[in-house]
DNA sequence: CTTAGGG
DNA sequence: CCCTAAG
C-alpha cells in the first residue's frame, strides 16, 4: 500500500505509518521555559503601552500638553547669504551670548505650553545650549522623503549610541542602586540617561537589566509610582556629546521624575493595590510573555539566544500568547500590577503617538546664529503640542536656499513608573532604561508633519509641500513612529543558523529574488533580506524569521514609494485616534495587537508541502519542528491555517488566486497529499472503529 | 500544549 | 490570522 502510494503521488513517499508521537515528557521538558522575570514586566508592560501609543502617533491633537507631536515653525530666511555664510555666526553654543538662547527663552515665555513642558523647555534651552543637537540641510528641492532620512539617520545616531545606563540623581548625589525606593522617594529625583562607561555597555541585553534578583521587586508593598514626566529630552544628534561621560547639564537626557503618591491611588485601585499587587503568577507570566513575543524582541533582539529566550521558548510563548489573547479580553481586571509601567492617563486621552520633535526650528543656511530678532514666534498654544514652535518670514528666500532644520530635541511622553517602596534604586533605573529603550530602541522612523499633517509623500520636494516657503504658519515638525520594520520581532543574526541538519551554513548564501517579490523594502532592512530560494533545493529549508520579516512580498508591491512601507496601520491611525479617545486605552494598550500578516513564500510552501507530504496532516507541531523550527514566526496552527489555505487554493480556479501565486505544480502535490492523507485518516478512524466494536 | 475547525 | 473548544 505504502509503495503504491508513493508511486502514485510521485514524491519521496508518505511516511507510513506516522511516526510515534514524541514523548511528551520530552517536549515537556523543552516547555517548561524561562519563566519571565518579575522586574522584566515593567518593561512589557510599558512596551505595550507604548507600543499603543506609538501606533497612534501622527497627527495628533493640538489640544494637550502631553501631545506627542511636535511642531516647528520652520525659520524663515533672515540672512543674507554672506552672513549666513560667516562662520563666525555658527556659534554651536554659546554662553548667555547665545542669541538662541535669549530666542528661545522668549519663546519659552510666549509660549503658552502646558505644565512640565514649559519648565523643562527653558531647563533645556536656557541651561543648556548645546541641547540643539544637529542641524540638518537639505536642500529645497530635496524630498520630503530624503528629509525624513536625514532625520532619522541624525536619531539613529542617537538611538544608537544611546546609553544604557540610567542614573539616578537625587538631591545632587547619585544614589547607590541598593537603596530602595522608600528611602528616596521624597527626593526629587532626575533620571538621566548616560552613555555606557565601558564599550559594552551599551551591548546590555534587557536580561542584564532585569536579572539581577531584586527582593524588592518582589516584595507585596503597595507600589511606588514615579512618575515620569514628559519632559525627557533627547538631543536628537549625538555629534557633539563627548563619549565618556555626560556632563549633567549637557546632551543628557532628563526626565524629572515626581513622586506622586495621588497619582497612584487615582491609577490604580486602591483597594487592589496592596492585596492585588501581586496578581496571580500565571496571568503575569502569561502576560509578559504575550508582550515578551509581540514587543519584546525589538528592543533587545540579541537576547533572543539567551537561555531565557531560546528559540523552543520564543516559539512556544506565541503559541501560549494566543491564549493569553483571549483571556485578556475576558478579564481586563487581571492586569498585573506587580510593577507597572503606564502612562499619565491624562497624557494618554489627550493624545497619542509618538515621540514628538520638540524646539525645532528651521532657517536658511547656517542659520545657527539664530538671531531671531523678534521676529513673530508662533504660538500654538492652543493646540498644545508642547512643541516650541518658531516661526520667521522673509521675503528674500531663494528657491534653491537650502532649508536648514534643527531638531533640538524630541520629547518622549509622559511615563508613570510603579514600583513598590522597597523596590531598589536600581531596578528603578532599569525600569526607566527599559522605558526609555522601548520607546527609542524599537527602531523608529521619522514622520513630517507640516501644520500638523502628516507628508505621506515622500516625493514631494520641501517646495511642493511647503516646506520651503516662508509662511509664519508653516509648522513643521517630526515625528518618531514605531518603524514598521522593527514591529516585527527582529532577529538576531546569531539565530540565524539554520537548523535543518542538512542545511549547511548557507545563509550567506544569496538567492536570486524570487521573480514575483518586488524587494523595494530591501533597502532598508540590512543586508539579509535574502529571497526566497530556488524551489528546487528548498527541501526543507525555510526563511527564517529574519529573513521573511523584512520584506513581505505583497507589501512592497501594492505601496505608493511613500512612507507606506508601514506594515502597522500606523498612518491610518493617527487622526483618527485622537477623535476616538475614549475606546482608544482600552483597545490599544491592554489588547495585544494583531500579529502582522506574512503572507507566505513559495519556499515556504515548498518546505510545508514537503513537511506534510511526509508527516501527514494532523501533526502540525511536528511539521513545524520539521520545517519551520527556524521560523519562529510560523506556529504550527499558522502551518496548519496555511495548509488549509493551500487546499482551498488548490481546489479553486487559478484567476481566484490571490496573493504570491503559488506554483501549479505545488498545488497539485497539495491535493494530492491532502487526498492520501484523508484517506489515512478515515482508514485509521475506521480501524479504531473496528477494534472498540471487537473490544 | 496541541489539534481541529470556525471566523 | 485569530479565537475556542477539546483532548
């Protein structure tokens, strides 16, 4: 029978009869993961939370303080070009000289921002000119698109290079991490973000953060809320940071932190805050572990060949997300609120978003001196961007004058941190660096925005959109969105082996683009964004995770070259949101997203193909460990769900076929192993029939 | 945790 | 892809 089956569907032969199941015990054994550490919720937490608000970043309402986007008035051209061109006016930071400076105070005093904003801002600016961080140029004709990267390749810079150590300061003297909370939480206390003091400092992986065994952290006392204001500045360029030390005044990035004990009643039920602190284990666990799979991984993907985070565990957690999705809907109550990470509530109904730009200003040509001379400096009070907005009209600006942006700084949204009094110093620094390395670490794409409108356009020049033009209303400004890329759990490359025996390190190796896959998003994923593989030596080779995430085929083929690259609705979101307040808390940051969609390869449907050629359907776990073990993104049910979707393409007409099409070919031995494998199946049922009658 | 199947 | 029910 066996025989005559493999002639008959012409491939390798059916494995008959299927292999005994592994032992569970074995599987067991590999199931029983790291349980995510306590102190590492904080950051789970907040990564949701963040990555909601990140989701909704954009065009956000002018109405609060807390508003994530920034706007800028972009300077208008007040020099000559001789001046201009005097590099004696390039004045980088000057003392109390800084014509910026006293520009900026004046800002700071006509500008009606909202709370923190207004003090941090003339912290930063007065104190602390070499707060401006880059100037940009681009040209007039430039596109807003190349703005944008040069946005975003001055924040890579920072983001890059941005430390991993928190500091604490209070009262002047920084504590040791040892203290606990509650012996300093009467303190003013500033938290500042300071470059690594050895080289590898900045390699920390979130398990050095969060695995140092912190009793505090454990402990059942009510939590110790710290607030975080939204006043954390981030120079945007780090050109000019000296690398060994930040001097505190300087290129810092500051939060002022607030103790805020009323913010915590108001946050979180009293009654539950000291009994409930502690939620049941397992919804915590589950909980992390949701965020852990669908956040965790881009802001420390090098952790993900950790012990704690072997690839068996990673997988396994997705699988176990899944319930955890369902169980949230049901009890949003259960929410762990062991240490927790949120938002002011107030900054998240009144908006959200990204990180905003904040102080920028704009001017022709070595606008540096930035002698504003009093020209109008536009207030958008009302709208509460929190953004210094600056704005100066000249008559004089030549077409192709470059147009200098600077970004002095983008302002991260307010952040509460909980912990418990007794939690220690230290894992509040690593609470506040995991925050701060959500927000920054996850990859981050810039947005433009001119009087508040997001430039979806890439190809418009800064003329087409107005960028260049001097109009006193003209608000620029920048936005730090989730990059789409990096919403995808990336990937390490040390993972990147693949684990099939007979596949050799080929991963080098560089396929040819399978011809349907436009792979215009390469660009922007590194190098590895390999295509598919020959069908022929496919056998059981798969992408692996990092190899498909990049560069979902269909995606890259239906975009307009604009910004839509996204694979999050991130664009689509963004007005909207902000006129739906109320659902938006719940829906974004307790619900765990919806995993992104990727489509699958012809390679990989070869490899599943293959994989249930031989295993037969039914033992999705053991054809994903066959086949996909490499692929962390593909579960078994997803294997199964694809299975199922290959069956129905199979039997309809190809003109229905939507997406990659698959090969014929690999249709036909879908049907073909569907068909035996369904004969199998009946003739097993029929065979257990047989023997439960006889018995 | 896995499977199977509906949505 | 998600959600659930059922082993």
């Amino acid at each position: 029978m066996v025989l005559q089956n493999r002639l008959d569907y012409g491939f390798n032969g059916y494995q008959v009869p299927p292999i005994p199941r592994g032992t569970r015990s074995a599987r067991r054994r590999r199931a029983i993961s790291k349980k995510v550490d306590d102190r590492q919720m904080c950051a789970f937490d907040l990564l949701a939370t963040v990555a909601g608000k990140l989701l909704l970043e954009g065009e956000s309402s002018p109405s609060s303080s807390n508003s994530l986007t920034g706007t800028i008035v972009k300077g208008s051209i007040k020099k000559e070009r001789q001046d201009e061109d005097n590099p004696s006016k390039v004045e980088p930071c000057g003392r109390g000289s800084c014509d910026r400076s006293s520009f900026v105070s004046e800002l700071v005093s006509q500008t009606p921002v909202l709370h923190h904003s207004s003090k941090e801002f003339s912290h930063v600016h007065n104190d602390d000119c070499s707060g401006v961080a880059s100037v940009i140029t681009s040209d007039c004709s430039e596109k807003v698109g190349s703005a944008e990267k040069l946005v975003s390749g001055k924040g890579k810079i920072q983001l890059g290079s941005f430390a991993s150590k928190v500091e604490v300061a209070s009262s002047g003297y920084q504590e040791s991490c040892d203290c606990t909370l509650e012996d300093e939480n009467k303190n003013k206390k500033q938290i500042k973000i300071e470059p690594p003091k050895t080289g590898n400092a900045s390699n920390n992986t979130k398990a050095d953060m969060c695995s140092s065994d912190d009793p505090g952290v454990r402990n059942r006392k009510p939590p110790t809320p710290v607030s975080l204001d939204n006043s954390m500045k981030l120079p945007l360029c780090t050109d000019h940071i000296p690398s060994g030390s930040f001097p505190a005044c300087r290129d810092d990035v500051k939060l002022v932190i607030r103790d805020d004990d009323e913010n915590s009643s108001g946050c979180t039920q009293p009654s539950t805050a000291t009994k409930a602190f502690r939620p049941p284990p397992r919804i915590g666990k589950r909980r992390i572990r949701k965020l852990l799979a669908s956040k965790y991984w881009k802001v420390t993907p090098k952790l993900k060949d950790e012990e704690h985070f072997n690839a068996d565990s990673e997988t396994r957690s997705v699988y176990h997300n899944r319930k955890i999705g369902y169980k949230r809907k049901r009890s949003l109550t259960d929410y762990p609120i062991k240490k927790r990470i949120f938002y002011d509530r107030s900054s998240v109904s009144n908006s959200d978003g990204g990180i905003s730009s904040e102080g920028i200003s704009s001017s022709p040509r070595k606008g540096l001196s930035c002698d504003a001379s009093g020209s109008g400096a536009t207030i958008h009070g009302a709208s509460g961007t929190s953004a210094c907005v600056a704005g100066q009209h000249t008559p004089f600006q030549s077409r192709d004058s470059p147009v200098k942006v600077r970004i002095t700084s983008f302002k991260v949204p307010e952040l509460f941190i909980e912990m418990p009094e007794t939690a220690t110093v230290g894992s509040l620094k690593r609470s506040v660096m995991e925050a701060v390395t959500a927000i920054l670490g996850g990859g981050l794409r810039v947005g433009v925005l001119l009087q508040g409108k997001k430039i979806r356009d890439e190809n418009k020049t800064l003329l087409q959109t107005g960028i260049s033009r001097d109009n006193k209303l003209d608000a620029l400004g920048f936005s730090l969105e989730p990059n789409p890329s990096q919403a995808v759990p990336p990937l390490c490359h040390e993972d990147h082996t693949f684990l099939l025996a007979c596949d050799t390190p080929q991963p080098l190796t560089r396929y040819p683009p399978a011809p349907s896959v436009v792979h215009n998003v390469v660009e922007q994923s590194t190098a590895d964004a390999s295509p598919d593989p020959p069908l022929t030596n496919a056998s059981n080779f798969v992408d692996s995770d990092h190899d498909s995430a990049p560069s979902p085929p269909d995606m890259s083929i239906d975009k307009s070259p604009t910004d839509s690259r996204a694979l999050v609705a991130v664009p689509a979101m963004n007005v909207e949101a902000l006129s739906v307040v109320p659902m938006r808390k719940s829906k974004r940051s307790e619900a765990v997203q919806r995993r992104i969609r990727r489509p699958f390869s012809v390679s990989e449907v070869e490899a599943l193909v293959q994989a249930v050629e031989k295993l037969g359907t039914g033992r999705w776990r053991d054809v994903k460990l066959r086949a996909f073990d490499n692929a962390k993104h593909r579960t078994y049910v997803d294997l199964k769900d694809k299975w199922k979707t290959l069956v129905h393409t199979a039997r309809i007409s190809p003109q229905q076929r939507r997406g990659e099409p698959v090969p014929q070919e690999l249709l036909d031995r879908v049907l073909a192993a569907h068909a035996y494998w369904s004969q199998q199946q009946a003739k097993q049922q029929l065979k257990q029939q047989l023997e439960t009658c006889l018995l």
